[in-house]
C-alpha cells in the first residue's frame, strides 16, 4: 500500500477512534467513508455502511439513500412513504482490493454479487448485515408504485493501484453492467473503478466546505449594514438555485440551518400547494407567490454576473427547497424565478435574527421555532464549555465540523442522536427512537415529546449524548458485543436506572445537574463504565426481552418489562 493511502487511513481511524483491524479491513473504511461521504451529504455512522466478515457476497459497503435519508430499515423506509407519499432511491454499493491491480475476475464477482443481492432468487449465502440490507431493498421494491423514478445504482470498486482503461477490464465491466440493465429495476447504473488517485482525492473532498458557483443576474445590491459584509435581493432561475441544493450529480445537499427542523413532506397544505404550483402551466406565477429562500455564508466572491458562495446555508424555505428540488423532473419547473436573498456574514447573532424573522411558511409555531433555534445554539455552546476527554461536538448544522481537522469526528453528535439518546436514556422511551428521524421531530413539533424545552438545562441532555458515545466507542473495540447494537438506546436508560439512586428531578429542576454528575461520574471511569455497560447487557440476557426481535425492540410493552426486571435487579 502507498505512503499517502496508508497516511490517509491512519488519519481516519484516529479521527473516527477505531482500532486497527489490518489493512484490509482499514482501507474497506477509508473507501467506505469516502465514497458514501461524497454521495450522502450529512453526518453518518461508517460501521452502519459496513459489511461484516464473511459470507458478504464480494460486497464491502452498502448504503440505500431513500428521499434524502440514509435508511437502516425497513420501518425507515415505510415513514418515509407515509411522510413523503413517494420514493426516491439510491443504492450504493463499494468494493475494496488494497492489490495494486485491477483483477477482471475480482471484478466480475463484485459485479455477481450486486446481481446476486437483487435477486428474486439468490444463490449466493449472506450474513446478517447483508440480509439486512436484502430485506430493504425486496421492501423497497415491493413498494414501487411510489417510485419517482427506478432506483439508481452507484458501484465503486476500489484498489491501491492505478486505473488505465484496460480494454479486457472494461469488457467485463461493460458485460456486468448489461446484466443488471436486463433486471429493468434500476434507471441509471453507474460504474466507479477507483484507484489510489481516486481514492484520495474522494477522501480530501470529505473535508471540504461546502462552495458552489451560480449566475445571479437580477438582483440589486442592499445597502450597507453593520454586522453584514454583503447582501443582495434578485430572482434566481431554478436552473442556478438547484446547484445550490443539490451537487453535480443532483444529489441534495443538507444545506438547511438548524437541521432539527427536517423536511415536512408534501402532505400538507403548504408543501402541497407549493408542489402544485410547480406543476401547472403557469408556474411562472411561484416567484409572486412564494416568500422566497433566505441564504446565509461566510463568503462570497461575485465577479461579475457569477458569484461563489462558500460555507453557507438555507436559514429560511427549507420547505421550499425540498419542494422545489423534488420538482426537478417537471415539465414546467424551468419556467420558474425563485425569490432570493443571499447575505454574507459570520456574525451568529445576526444569523438567528434572519432566521427567527423570515421564517413563518412551516406549520411550525412561531414561538416554537424560537426556542428550537436558540435552545440549540445554547446546547451547542453548553458542548463547547467541555475540554479533555470530556470534549464533545454538537452538530447543529449537518456537516458543521467537516473542514475542522482539529476535531475527532467520533465525538460529533448529531440532532438526531442527542434525540435518540435523551429520548431512550432520560425519558424511557427507547422504543420509540428505533424509527426514522422525521417522525421524532413530528412528534417533537406537535408538543408531544417532552425535549428542547428552553425551561430544560443542558446536563441532561450532554449526560445521554455522553454515555452514547462511551457506549459506541466500547462496541467500535469490541469490549461489548455488537450485536447489542440493536438496543443501544435500551441500555442507555438501564445504564440510568442502575446507576442512579434517586428518581429524576425535572429537568429545570437544580437538582439535575447533580443527578447528572453521579451519571458522569461513573462514564468518565473507563473501567467503572465498562463493568456499568456490561451489567446492562447482563440485564438484557437475564430478562425475557429479546434482541433479537425486532417487535420486542420497539414495544412499549416490552420497554416496561425490562425496566422492571431491572428495577427487581436493584432492590435485591
């Protein structure tokens, strides 16, 4: 393996705090991550894109992106149809060779076992994380009348060498890929053979702000503003907005302030009008009837019509753009103007302003809004007030830290984890976080989730993010047995249980912190937290609840029972 290859791989175990597995399974996560980083466009846990040891059919990575979302399951996918009534699909699927030679047969057997994997009859045998993935996709397929367009598939096989365009290599390659364009089941099909070059320059772009160039001819300049460097108002052809929501490939971006407010769906009146509009004849009309797009970067650099915006985000019609970009296949969407404002500004104060005072299309209550927005940069703050081996990063902007070197990329938690995590350690419902991420925050926006409250302190919900990265970094070096994986968000609330001898306080309550500090207490202890976590895990055996079953994991039924049992456990 070369020296940069090799360099690159140490750099992402450090950042990712994994242990060497040797240099294969290390360069399987370096393509992993690259590749899956370049096509899905936030934060995401590599060992769920992983393929286990054996039996994996000459695949090493998979990952199926479902209407924007990377999906571990099949209930994902079924709150994705009820949330967004349509399916839009991509799989991705990768294999490694740290040989410094494309192999025609190596490549024909990857090419088998794609093949094999969307089989209506596979012959080849597939371990548990692969049929996993082989019960989504059969799901997936079942439900294809919701289908946008047929699924497209990305196939990236990967060595350390140099790729050339051998002839004999492209025969094979040209072969495989008619085979799967017989199955009629995907719309485009894609061919990646990565070298070491590839490779590299994938892994670099991981770490990259985010840029892109647009032509902004109707506008008008705003006048000058302190706090503000520049600021503009103009119409944008749909044509230039969608490179601001989506890349080369058209894939959308997570460019949206304040991601905990996801993406509603176009089942409500004002998606769907929005949606209908799109489609009219007449869809000219939207620049008049839409409040438009506010977007906030740190830079940009207009010379003459065309202006590079870098690092920046949609701080209000996060609706919208969804709308917009899921409108892309429309007959009449290039018609349309999008209203913009685009303002250049690292002032986070002046940022929250904009975003509190233009929002006002989502269903979302204005006050609610509010006290999401400043209870997140407060928490995020809260994070920061932590160093050491105490340090975490809240990411409350997807990808925040990407182009930070300096953080460790394992200590990142993300909108949807600190949720997972405060839901299923503090609140007791870890069967309700088993589902896909939408659902949590509508139920969070209809106040039926007691979480983000601006009454709450912060130590409660750093105490569960906590204990959730002890928790992954055990299983990331085998000390617990990753099957557990499947209820890691059951053991963070035994962890609680075990752990804490008092009822707990309200979370405005002064008594909180404290609670939390005996919790910590016990984390910050590496050998303490190990024995914790595995009496937890000892629970879990002991007690009828099985992890196995996917019914058990997300009934309420099931949840009080293990809290029981455990509660019998402690009294003795």
């Amino acid at each position: 393996m070369d020296k940069i290859t090799s360099s690159l791989i140490k750099e992402l175990l450090s950042t990712q705090e994994i242990p060497s597995e040797g240099d294969a399974k290390d360069f399987e996560k370096l393509v992993n991550y690259s590749v899956v980083s370049n096509e899905y466009n936030k934060t995401f846990d590599l060992e769920t894109v992983t393929i286990g040891n054996g039996n994996d059919t000459g695949l090493d990575g998979i990952a199926v992106i479902v209407n924007g979302q990377l999906i571990e399951s099949v209930d994902e996918t079924n709150d994705l149809i009820e949330k967004n009534n349509f399916l839009e699909v991509d799989f991705i699927i990768t294999q490694s060779k740290t040989s410094s030679n494309f192999s025609g047969a190596e490549i024909n057997t990857f090419l088998f076992g794609v093949k094999d994997l969307f089989s209506d009859t596979p012959k080849l045998v597939r371990n548990e994380s692969l049929q996993k993935y082989a019960d989504i996709i059969n799901h997936i397929f079942d439900n294809a009348p919701k289908f946008k367009r047929n699924p497209n598939i990305k196939l990236f096989f990967v060595t350390t060498g140099k790729w050339t365009k051998d002839q004999n290599l492209l025969a094979v390659i040209n072969n495989g890929v008619e085979d799967l364009e017989q199955t009629n089941l995907f719309d485009k099909i894609f061919f990646n053979p990565y070298g070491a070059k590839e490779i590299s320059n994938s892994y670099r772009k991981t770490k990259e702000s985010i840029s892109t160039t647009i032509n902004f001819n109707n506008r008008i300049t705003m006048p000058e503003i302190n706090g503000i460097s520049q600021a503009y108002i103009g119409l944008l052809p749909y044509t230039e907005f969608l490179k601001i929501v989506s890349d080369d490939e058209q894939n959308l971006l997570n460019v949206f302030e304040d991601n905990v407010r996801d993406f509603q769906g176009e089942n409500n009146d004002v998606n769907g009008g929005i949606a209908n509009t799109l489609q009219n004849s007449d869809s000219e009309i939207f620049s008049v009837l839409n409040n438009g797009v506010t977007i906030v970067a740190s830079n940009i650099s207009p010379t003459g019509n065309q202006f590079t915006i870098t690092d920046y985000q949609i701080v209000n019609g996060c609706q919208t753009s969804n709308v917009l970009y899921n409108s892309k296949e429309e007959e009449n969407v290039s018609k349309v103007h999008i209203p913009i404002k685009l303002i250049a500004t690292t002032d986070d104060e002046i940022k929250t302003r904009i975003t509190l005072a233009t929002n006002n299309q989502t269903p979302i209550k204005k006050e609610q809004l509010a006290s999401l927005t400043q209870f997140q940069r407060n928490l995020e703050q809260y994070y920061n007030s932590f160093d050491g081996d105490d340090r975490l990063y809240y990411e409350r902007r997807s990808k925040q830290y990407t182009s930070d070197n300096n953080v460790l990329k394992s200590r990142i938690i993300t909108v949807p984890y600190q949720i997972k995590s405060f839901v299923g350690m503090f609140l007791d419902e870890p069967h309700n976080v088993t589902s896909f991420f939408g659902l949590i925050v509508k139920r969070l926006n209809e106040g039926k989730m007691q979480i983000f409250d601006n009454e709450h302190l912060y130590a409660p919900y750093y105490t569960s993010a906590f204990a959730y990265y002890k928790l992954e970094n055990l299983f990331k070096r085998g000390l617990i047995d990753p099957s557990y994986k499947k209820v890691k968000f059951h053991i963070l609330m035994l962890f609680r249980l075990l752990n804490s001898k008092e009822e707990i306080p309200r979370f405005n309550s002064r008594r909180t912190e404290k609670y939390c500090d005996v919790l910590l207490d016990v984390l910050k202890d590496e050998n303490l937290a190990l024995k914790a976590f595995k009496k937890c895990v000892k629970i879990i055996d002991d007690s009828e609840f099985d992890k196995m079953d996917k019914q058990d994991v997300k009934l309420v039924s099931k949840t009080k029972e293990l809290i029981e049992f455990a509660k019998s456990k402690i009294n003795r």
